[in-house]
C-alpha cells in the first residue's frame, strides 16, 4: 500500500497555498484517510500556524534529512485528529538546507505510512520549489482570478509539464474568487482563468473572512461545517479521492425587495 | 491577457514576432503579388500549445 504524495503549488505568493494545503489536509483526514502535511517553506514556516501546532513542534523536515532524529519524531499529530500528522519546516535555516534527492527519500518513507502527503511549497520557481516538487506524483496549482497570479501559474505549469513522467496529474484550484466582482466583470471568471490556462479544474473556493478567523485561531474552516470556503475544500477533498462532486453554486443571491426596504429605511453609520 | 501568455511561453522578446512576419512576408513576396492590406498573423492558443496563423492573399503568381 502506498499513499499519494500531492504539492500544493502556485508560483505567486499569497495565493492561498498554506491555507489550501492545511485545508485539504484536513478534509481528507476527516473522510478517514490518514495524512501527512510537509511544510517545504523552510525558513518562512506557516503551516504549523494555520494547523494550531506551533507550539508543539520539536523537531523539523531538516533535522529528520539531517538525520538528528528519526521522521516519527518529528511529526506532530494534529490536536483535533489523529489521521493527521504534521512534518513542519525549520525555522532557522532556507531553502538550501534540502535537496531534491532527500526530498524524494522522504516522500517515500512517507507515503508508505501515510495515505496521503500534502506538501505545502514555497512560492518561487528557483531550488525551493524544485525540492518541494521532487518526490511529488501529483500537484495542485492555486491561482487567484487576477492577471499576475494566472501569469505565475502559467509558468509554474510549464514547469510541471516539463516533468510529465515524474509528475502523473496536475489540477487547478482558483481561490479567493469573488462573486459579484465576477458579475459586475471587475474580476476573471472560473471560465475565462481555465480558458486561460488549459489545465483541469479541481475546485474553486470563495473569498472568506472565516480564513482569517481561522488562522489567527489555528483551526482550518474544512473542519467544521459552517463555512463557504470549507464547503469548498471539504469538495475537494472529495474530488482528490475520486468523487463527482459538482462546483458549489456561488451565485450572488439576488436582494430580495424586503432586504432593499430595509436597507433604504437603515441610516447610515458614518 | 492570453497574448501576454503566449509570448511568456515561447520566450518571444518585443520586436521578434514582427521581425518573422516581416520576413516571411518577404519571403512569399518573391513568390507571389500580395494584397498586403489583407496580410493577417495570428497567434493562437491551442491547450498549452501556440499555432502562429499566416494569410496571405495570393494576387497572381511571380515568374
């Protein structure tokens, strides 16, 4: 049995990588998969913030490569779950403190453990994201609607396909997306990123405050059921593990003339 | 936007593009009377992949 190891890419930072990467990891431990997360952002570590397990890391990706302890020790079970596991970054050193070769290593003493291993990669085309990418199967590049991101992941992409024998799959998530800026044309819709980018959606997820709530709080939104975005990544999720799931509708909802009486008899708060 | 992409991809710095089509617009020129007003290049998109779309009004032969 061996599990799938997956990089959540994008080119662009900020895109929504570590906050995809924690969310996804999440909803697939929540279907019963077990999952490893791997922060590969070394030097800038994220992922134990969004996971809440920041104050549980002992050791790091970087002492298990270097050998100063074994990977079970440095992998810290999530509070909330014990499907899930995360591998967190080091703080102290960069992006040269790993190589390709003992990613790949890694990955495979990984994904004889684990269901799944969800690597969070750094933002950049240069060694970090050539490690991060190096023992992956499958990848997930994020993009936003806008004309700097879809421009990032382009290349990213180029880079991908360049690597098809190592690299089997990769998919599309459009994050962040807006609604009703969609509508008013202010901000590229679902199908004119895909036309764009030619590659295979795998889902999109709307703009939320709750990912900010959720971060500061260090509880990913796909693990509890009130949320757009955590729908949208609990979808995923789903569609990582081989189901149909249709594209949330993410229609504006139209006023309604009670909320437009309303809103004329309301004053206005200046 | 797509335009942008399709000059990332194929590393095409400014001028170069233009450079080919006047050069291939030579090129047929030697062959061919051409309707130059016509004369349209079309960079196009297919999946990931760019054509480079030439059309040249072909007026009468040159012997």
């Amino acid at each position: 049995m061996s599990g799938r190891v997956i990089v959540i890419t994008s080119g662009k930072g900020g895109v929504g990588k570590t906050t995809a990467s924690a969310n996804i990891g999440v909803a697939l431990a929540n279907t019963g998969a077990s999952v490893a997360l791997v922060d590969m952002d070394i030097g800038l570590r994220n992922l134990d913030i969004l996971m809440g397990l920041e104050n549980r890391v002992v050791y790091n990706l970087v002492d298990v490569v270097e050998e100063r302890c074994k990977l079970r020790q440095a992998l810290v079970k999530d509070k909330r779950n014990p499907n899930l596991s995360l591998l967190p970054a080091a703080q102290t050193r960069d992006k040269t403190a790993v190589n390709a070769e003992q990613m790949k290593k890694l990955c495979l003493e990984l994904k004889n453990t684990f269901d799944f291993v969800v690597i969070d990669c750094p933002a950049g085309i240069e060694s970090g994201f050539q490690n991060a990418i190096a023992g992956a199967e499958e990848a997930i590049v994020i993009v936003t609607p806008e004309m700097s991101a879809v421009r990032d992941a382009d290349r990213i992409i180029g880079l991908l396909e360049a690597r098809k024998d190592e690299i089997e799959q990769y998919r599309l998530v459009i994050n962040r997306i807006r609604p009703a800026m969609v509508k008013n044309a202010d901000m590229m819709s679902v199908e004119d990123v895909l036309e764009i980018l030619s590659i295979k959606l795998l889902g999109v997820v709307p703009e939320d405050e709750e990912i900010i709530i959720s971060t500061n709080k260090g509880e990913p939104v796909s693990g509890t059921d009130n949320t757009r975005s955590g729908l949208a990544f609990r979808n995923i999720a789903r569609r990582l593990r081989g189901e149909d799931v249709p594209l949330m509708d993410l229609d504006v909802q139209s006023e309604t003339w009670l909320n437009r009486i309303v809103k004329f008899f309301t004053p206005v708060r200046v | 936007m797509r335009d942008m992409l399709v000059h990332d991809r194929l590393e095409l710095p400014a001028g170069r593009l233009e450079s080919l089509e006047e050069e291939l617009l030579a090129v047929v020129s030697r062959y061919f009377e051409l309707d130059k007003e016509t004369t349209r290049f079309d960079l196009q998109q297919y999946d990931r992949r760019a054509a480079l779309i030439a059309n040249f009004r072909l007026l009468r032969s040159k012997c």
